[in-house]
RNA sequence: GCCGGGAUGGUGGAAUUGGUAGACACGCAAGACUUAAAAUUUUGUGGGCGCAAGCCCGUGUGGGUUCGAUUCCCACUCCCGGCACCA
C-alpha cells in the first residue's frame, strides 16, 4: 500500500476539477432525482494584502460541505465567488506605494483565489466576479439612478466624522472609540454635503418582513434593535402666549410666521400630567426662530457652539453628565393640565430622533430626572392616564418612529464607483444617462483626498468638466464615490446571469436562481451588509426587476477563529496561522476536516495546530482500511448499504447522523460518528466493498481529494462526485436489545439489558428482582415503578 | 446601562432537547513493536476514599420545580460580541 500522500493526490484532483469543472451550476437545468436549485452564498471576501488566514475559509469550508452534499442529493447547486474590492485599504497601500489600485487588487485576487483553490472548494468559478471591474459597477451605478430617479437618492447637509488631523472625512466604520481609524487621532462632527440614500422610507418593511425569512433568531433581533422601531406618539405643547405679546399687541403679518408650538415625540404619553419641562436638541430649528424672545440668547448660542466643537472623545469622556441651558423667556403649556412650563436645550436629546423635542417627565424617565436634579427643576409624580384617551384630549397623533438613519452614501474618496451624477448650474444634479454608463473612474496621479476633505477625483479636470445632458451647458461631474456596501448590496443577483451587457442579470435567471436558499456570513454584517442590501433588493422588487420580495431565504453566522491564545488574529499583533502553511504540513483535506471539527460552527473558537494531528489521524485510518476491502468481491456498481448486520446499525445511525448534522451546520459531530463507524471498521478483518463506499461518500463533502482518491483505487471508474447520496434505512437504527438504567430514589444503581419490545410490566418486574436493586430497596416501601420506554425505570420509595 | 451569546475533565468539545454527564478528539501515563527514535498499536485517564467490589462528590454560584435537571423557573457572578443619553 501506497503511503498517504496529501501534497500528491490533493494536486493531482485539484487539475482535474480545474480542467473538468464538475462544479459549474447549469442555467434551468433539471437534474435528477427530486432535483431543485440550491443556490449558496458565503460573503464574498475583501482581497486585502494580507493573504487568507486560517479564519476566512471556515465559512467556505462549511458551505462546501452543504454544497457538495446536496450535489449528490440529485440538486442543482449555484455555489459562486467573487470580490468585494474597492476599499480604503487598497488606496491606503496605493497611496503609499504609488501602485495603481487596479493592480494592487488584481496582484490581491489572484493570490485569494490561489488559496481558496487550494482547499478544494467547489465553488462555480466560471461566474466570478469582482466589484471593481466596469462591467460588474456599470450596474450598481444603473441601480443608483433608478434610486435617484425615485428620489431615494438625495443630497444633503449632514453631520459626518472629520479627522482633525488627517483632515479628511471619515465613515462611522472607520472611527473606532472617537478615534481615526488610520492614524489614531481625534475625530469630530463637521456638516458636509453628502449623498444620502432613504433606507427609512422602507424601515417598516425591513422589520416586518423579517417575519417570512428563515434567519437565525440571534440575527433577526439584532436586525431589529438597529432599525429600532417605536410606537408613541406626538403631541403638540403650545408656546405660552405672554412670551410673543408684543407680536400679539402689533398686528404685524409676521405674527403668522412666529411658530405657534413645539412638537414632541414621547412613547409615555400616559405620563404627561408628570412633564414639568420641555428639552429641545441644540440643532432643533426653532431655537433660532425664537431668537428675539430668548432673552438669554447669548448664553444659548454658546451652549449651541459648543456642543457642536465637542469631540467625539470629550462626548464619551463627560459621560452621561448633563448639561443645558435655559430658553430664558420661552414657556409651554403641558397640554394636559394647561400648566406653563420651561424650555432647555440640551445635548441628551438629539435632533435625528423623533421630533428632536422631548416632553421631560423627571418622574419615570432617568434621564430627564437627573437633568431636573441638576436644574432644581420640580418633579411630579404623575397619574398615569390611559394613552388612547390622553392622545385623543390633547388633539395628538400616534406615531411609530425608528432609530435607523439615511444611509450616507458619499466617500471622498477614489477607489470606489463613481456616483454617476453631472452637477449642472441650470438643471441641477441630473443622471448621467444610461447609455453613457458606466461612468469609469479616470486615472489621477495622486490618490489623496484634497486639502478641504474632497475627493481626489476633483483633480481630474478632463473628466470633471462635461456637458449637461440635459441642457448641454457647463456642467461638473460628482466626485464623492460610493463606499464599499454598495457593490455587495446586489452582488448575489449578478451571479445569476454574470456576463450579461443588456441588464444586470436576465429576467429568466432571476426567476430560476432566486431567492438565495442559504447565505451564510458574518454576525459582524448583520446590521450593515445584511440590512443595506435587503434595502436594495426590496427596492428593485418595487420596481419590478427582481421576482422576489427578499434576497435571502435563510441565514446563518458562523464564529470567528481566534489565535491560539483567545485573541483576534491580526497582522498587528503577529499572531496569524496562515493556510499556505497548514496546507503544506497537514494537506487541505485535513485543514478542512479540522476546521469542520474544532467545534461548533456558529461559535468563537481559538485556533490549535497541535489539535490538528487528531483530524490528520483520521485520515490516514480511513486510507488504510483499504487494506480490508477486497476490490474484486462485491457489487462493483451502486452504494447500496449491504448486508453485512455487524455493521448494520452503526452505518445507518452514520448515515442518519451525518445526513441531518451537515444540513444542521453541526459538522462537528458528523465527523465524530465517522470517526466511530471508522474506529468499528478498523476492528473488523474485512470491511465490505459496498460499506466502505458508503464511507467514501459520506466523507467526500468534508475531504473531497483524499475520497476520490480512495474511490478511484477500490476499483470504480467514476467519481466519487457523481455518487448518490446514501440513504439509511430506519428499521437498521433501532437495536434489538438496549441497555436502560435503574433508578432507586434518583440515583442509578444498575443496568439491565431488555429486548427492546419487551412489556413494561415485565421490564419493571426484572428491575425490582436485580440484586443491585434489591440493595437499595430493601427493608423500605416501594411507593412507585416508572418506566420510560426504551430509556430508563425510576424506582421509588419511601 | 441596554440587547445578544456563553461558562461542562488538564484542553477543544458531546449529550437523543427533562432520562445512565463527559461521545469524538487532543494531551498525559504505562505497555507492545524497534538497536533507538519517529510512526503505529494496546490499556488507562472527572475528583475523592478503597487492595477490590463499591461508595461519595461533580456541568460558573445560590435557591426552586420534578421520581429524575447540563437541560425548565427565580436570583446572582464572570467572560465574549454589538449598541450606547433614541424619549
């Protein structure tokens, strides 16, 4: 016998699927046996510099083995990989080294995609894709024309993160505890025009509909605490007449303008005979419309400036420490009990939410009682009043409000998708039009933003300067970019149809494709990824260009692989295990069938190189037992499970186990019950033809290279990947003898074998004649004899 | 603070969802093979007492429900992830 040689066979198999390409999915094909589509997703990676650590595959690795085995189950899998690729990190290396963005990515993918090659995964690689190429982002800029044109898309003045020392405007993903990302120094807010895109306007359904897909629950609430949804209601606080007399005594027209009350948003509108005072967010618009009544302007205005020169860090530092001031001369009337009462602005309450005024009940609400306690203002103990009632005497309105925001969709950016929007002095910003796309990012020759936080491509005169489609007059381009969610908001549906020049993909293919039936990524996408492009896909439906009404059919997380010693794995810290290596030493196969083993797949695991001798073990028993079958006896066709009864049992628990774990994700204990039925046939003298086929076949999804390469040796001409999915039969599971526990007042103190028919009186009777039972029953009263079938007696006494 | 997830041998973990806790694997110990080592292999391996049969304890802590709890309920401790003054 040939030793195991994983660097040879893993090699050998590898040129053959490349040259064969037994994984490519077939358009409206039919296969056989109660063959469906099945399309899985894993999260297509971002190509960084780094290389792939052992931690990326997990999730490849997983949905592999789901892949490969619904192959055999007779389905159509769609398995496809592609890459995210336009990112900070690769204009931070280009600006750096000088090399162009374009080639950094391309030197970055074909180092990913030789990696991933080398572990086997049965991805589709005819439909690769990568977000960076025009043909592919040709598409995402159609898709944000058809949101400008609905106006989803719009423009606006909105507070963004600024680095005050590299002076360039910052994602909130890129500032970390109030910090730069990149250079680790202090970041604050700063008003900037930006393009934004009205994920809000579809808030309710993004919640709602969570309840027609199949996510992990985990997944579904974080989905919902960040869209945030709350019911309360608004009600109106009239501004208390004395304080606009003198508009009131002129009858200057401008009495009309003078604003007449001041909204609020409050979920607790039963605690309003509480609210002793008014808060306003510093931002709030009336403020400034009541200057001439404050009387205290001054001292507003400033409280005004310097919340908004606070630094993130000063923000986080003073803490939950409330300040305010006074809107000296301003009052309210509570409308519930006409009472007068004063006004504040303050930081606590924020301008983005609700109606970026609060009705202060010190009584109920912690906040609002720590700001009276600093302010010596009253607080109340209310009646609590029925809502309906309080909303219907106050002339209110329920309302449901949501935390999630607009998406900021503007980068000054360059390695990004040029937001195709020409900016015209007589028309205004107008789509560049559809047959002008894509709008192809120019080649500049500095890659840094400008001096005022713009993106580099204002440098680009030549292709800034255009003329408006619209009017044919000067015109400018738009130079922001968009930011990196945006190519992976639709990416699942380009694969359906990934050549395709006339759409982004057919209409045919959608309908065959989709939904996704499995996408599994990770719980850090959940909020972001997950939600910006459910938006995107809900949109499309409305505009009726994809047949269905969410993406994704199911979700799944899988958990980090941590460094061996709990932390992170990082370049930083020096504490990467990279695959090239693990694959070198152990062969892919095992890598595979490690990282399937470790533990559970949706958990947290820390890596262990030494742990891996055990997987590797495995593997090279399962080799040798080919020493026990006789090639030339048997069936040389079919994987029908024999008749050899010794292994009877145990093969059809195996293929039950691994059947169910591997839809389960719990790939973990699929590989222990093959290393049981392994360690079983290890014992025997001879292992049957048919049975080790069986074995072959079940472990092929997890160690595809080293079971065809088994296969082929026993003597079959075809591959193992062609091999139908065996099935178990459950009259072979159950034993005919089971061994059950006897238990005297909660403790077991023996066991007895039964057959497993055996009548309940007649199992009870030889559990209380045991000797061992005797013992513990003797000389006390025997109350009750419970007997649960097939499992355990409980005896009790007294 | 709020929302998730978690805590089981020396280690990673398993437990038919209320029914013999510790499957499978790593490590360790002793033996076999070998001139020797590696590889392989056999046996043992939760803790305590005992020559042994066996007994007692044991799933983060404290209580509860139950014939029976790792599993259900109540209170708490610690660890990981996310959000964070959202009215």
């Amino acid at each position: 016998m040939e030793k195991y040689n994983h660097k040879k066979i893993e090699k050998k198999w590898q040129e053959k699927w490349e040259k064969e390409e037994p994984y490519k999915a077939e358009d409206f094909s039919n296969p056989p046996a109660g063959g469906e589509k099945s399309y899985l997703l894993v999260e297509f990676p971002y190509p960084s510099g780094d290389g792939l650590h052992v931690g990326h595959p997990r999730p490849y690795i997983g949905m592999d083995v789901i892949a490969r085995k619904r192959r055999a189950e007779g389905k159509n899998v769609l398995f496809p990989i592609g890459w995210d690729a336009f990112g900070l990190p690769t204009e931070n290396f280009a600006l750096k080294t000088g090399k162009h963005p374009k080639d950094v990515t391309r030197d970055n993918t074909d180092n990913f995609r030789r990696q991933i090659q080398m572990l086997g995964i049965s991805f589709d690689w005819s439909r690769e894709i990568n977000t960076t190429q025009p043909e592919y982002y040709k598409w995402t800029q159609w898709i944000f024309l058809q949101m400008f044109k609905k106006g989803l898309a719009y423009k606006a003045s909105v507070a963004i993160n600024w680095c005050l020392s590299c002076k360039i405007g910052l994602a909130n993903e890129e500032v970390v505890d109030g910090h730069c990302e990149r250079c680790g120094g202090e970041t604050e807010k700063r008003q900037k025009e930006q393009w934004m895109l009205a994920i809000t306007k579809y808030a309710d359904r993004l919640d709602k509909d969570l309840d027609d897909v199949n996510y992990l629950e985990p997944i579904k609430i974080q989905q919902r605490n960040w869209i945030g949804k709350s019911e309360g209601a608004e009600l109106d606080f009239a501004i208390a007449p004395q304080g606009r007399t003198s508009f009131v005594a002129s009858s200057s027209p401008r009495n009309d303008l003078f604003p007449q009350s001041i909204k609020v948003f409050t979920t607790r509108a039963d605690t309003i005979f509480g609210a002793t005072y008014m808060v306003l967010a510093p931002e709030h618009a009336l403020v400034q419309e009541l200057k001439t009544q404050i009387t205290n302007f001054d001292e507003v205005e400033k409280y005004i400036e310097d919340a908004k020169k606070k630094t993130e860090i000063e923000r986080t530092a003073e803490g939950k420490e409330k300040t305010g001031v006074e809107l000296k001369g301003v009052k309210v009337v509570n409308p519930a009990n006409n009472e007068e009462v004063p006004v504040f602005i303050a930081d606590y309450v924020m301008a983005e939410y609700g109606t970026g005024a609060i009705m202060a009940v010190p009584a109920y609400d912690e906040r609002d009682r720590e700001f009276a306690e600093k302010f010596s203002l009253p607080i109340v103990e209310s009646e609590l009043v029925d809502v309906d009632e309080v909303i219907k005497k106050v002339k209110g309105e329920k309302v449901i409000k949501y935390k999630l925001r607009d998406w900021v969709f503007s980068r000054q950016r360059y390695w990004g998708e040029p937001i195709p929007i020409i900016h015209c002095g007589e028309c205004g910003p107008v789509a560049v039009p559809e047959s002008d796309l894509p709008v192809e990012l120019p080649e500049v020759e500095d890659y840094k933003p400008t001096d005022d936080g713009e993106s580099p491509l204002v440098k680009a005169e030549s292709w800034v300067n255009v003329k408006c489609p619209s009017c044919n007059g000067d015109a400018k381009r738009e130079t922001d970019v968009m930011p990196n969610w945006a190519g992976s908001s639709w990416y699942y549906l380009r694969y359906t149809d990934p050549a395709n020049n006339e759409a982004f993909a057919d209409a045919k293919n959608l309908k065959y494709w989709t939904p996704v039936d499995w996408y599994n990524g990770g719980m850090e996408h959940t909020t972001l990824h997950l939600l910006y492009s459910r938006f995107w896909h809900k949109f499309l439906y409305d505009i009726k260009v994809v047949p269905t009404h969410e993406p994704y059919q199911k979700r799944t997380s899988h958990g980090l692989i941590l460094a061996e010693g709990g932390e992170k794995m990082s370049k930083s810290k020096g504490n990467i295990v990279n695959p090239d290596e693990v694959v070198e030493n152990f062969g892919a196969d095992s890598l595979r069938l490690y990282e399937m083993f470790m533990g559970p797949f949706d958990q947290a695991i820390s890596w262990s190189t030494d742990n891996m001798v055990g997987v590797r073990r495995f593997i090279e028993k399962v080799w040798r037992l080919q020493e026990k079958v006789d090639v030339e006896k048997g069936l040389s066709s079919g994987n029908e499970v024999d008749g050899d009864e010794t292994l009877g049992s145990i093969l059809h628990s195996t293929i039950k186990k691994v059947s169910d774990d591997i839809e389960a994700m719990k790939f973990n204990t699929a590989i222990s019950i093959l290393m049981i039925l392994v360690n079983e046939m290890e014992k025997k003298e001879e292992v049957s033809k048919e049975n080790y086929k069986i074995l072959l076949v079940l472990l092929a999804p997890f160690a595809p290279h080293v079971a065809e390469e088994l296969w082929e040796k026993v003597g079959n001409d075809s591959s193992v990947l062609d091999q139908v999915w065996p099935k178990y039969d459950e009259s072979k599971i159950v034993k005919d003898t089971v061994s059950i526990a006897i238990q005297v007042d909660g403790k077991v103190r023996a066991s007895i074998e039964i057959s497993v028919g055996e009548a309940e009186e007649k199992v009870k009777e030889k559990a209380l004649s045991e000797e061992d039972v005797k013992k513990w029953t003797e000389g006390k009263k025997v109350e009750k004899v419970m007997y649960i079938k097939g499992r355990i007696i409980s005896i009790v006494t007294n």
